[in-house]
C-alpha cells in the first residue's frame, strides 16, 4: 500500500519506478495542502474518475503532468479520458468523494503517516525515500 500526493514530484517519481518493476499497488490518499495546494483537488479527481472507470487512468495522468492540476486541466484530462465531463466535476465536488479523500488521509495519520510516498510493505511503513529502496531489494531479491 502506498499513500501518495498527486502534487508530490517524489511521489510522481516513486509511481514512475513502482510501474517499471511491476509492483502490484494499493494507493490511497495523502493530500499535503500546507505544500501542495492543488493535491487535494487531484485526489478528488482520480476519485470521481473512479465513478466513471477511469481511476488509474487519472491517476497516471495526475502524476504525468503535476504541474497542471487546476480546474480547467482536470477538466480536459477527463474529457480526455472519455469521462462524462459534467457527472465528473459534480462528483469530484461531492460531499461522498470529499468523504473519501478524508478518511484516506485520516486513515494515513492513523497508521503513522507523516510524509510521502509513504509505503507499507509486509506491515513495515517505509517513509520518504526509504520506500523506494525497500522495494527495489525486495524487487530484486524475488
């Protein structure tokens, strides 16, 4: 399981690598707003693009192009994606995918949390930089 910020460029990075060795992935939210302002927008939606089918496929176009996360970009990324544009903005502005971002984040401070990427692995969290090293050792040694 991997907590993450779609602003975040070392979680981007940490994606990018996590993708190359094949790692099967449980991401869940972790919106840094005091550094990353727009991170919390980008959750919501990849959240509303799950309502429609499409959350990798944000997600990998969140992380793709962080420096365009304001709400005409996420607009023509789910245009992009096939999304029905309109149902995508209200959901990513409901009260439920709002929810959601929330106990991920909460969920995160509740496990220990305290930066990101921020992985768990075999039930050992590996914060920061160290998740990226744990997982190329275990990636190597399988």
């Amino acid at each position: 399981m991997v907590y993450g910020d779609y602003e975040c460029p070392f979680c981007a990075a940490f994606d990018a690598r996590l993708q190359q060795l094949g790692v099967r992935l449980c991401f869940r939210h972790f919106p840094v707003r005091s550094s990353h302002p727009r991170a919390h927008a980008a959750a919501c939606a990849a959240e509303a693009a799950a309502r429609q089918g499409a959350f990798w496929a944000m997600h990998d176009a969140l992380f793709a192009d962080q420096g365009r996360l304001e709400d005409p970009h996420l607009w023509a990324r789910a245009e992009q994606l096939g999304l029905d544009v309109e149902r995508f903005d209200a959901d990513r502005r409901s009260d439920a995918v709002i929810e959601i971002v929330k106990a991920s984040f909460r969920a995160g401070v509740r496990a220990g949390v305290a930066t990101t990427p921020t992985a768990f692995l075999d039930g050992e969290i590996f914060p920061g930089r160290t998740a990226l090293q744990r997982l190329e050792v275990v990636a190597l040694d399988d």
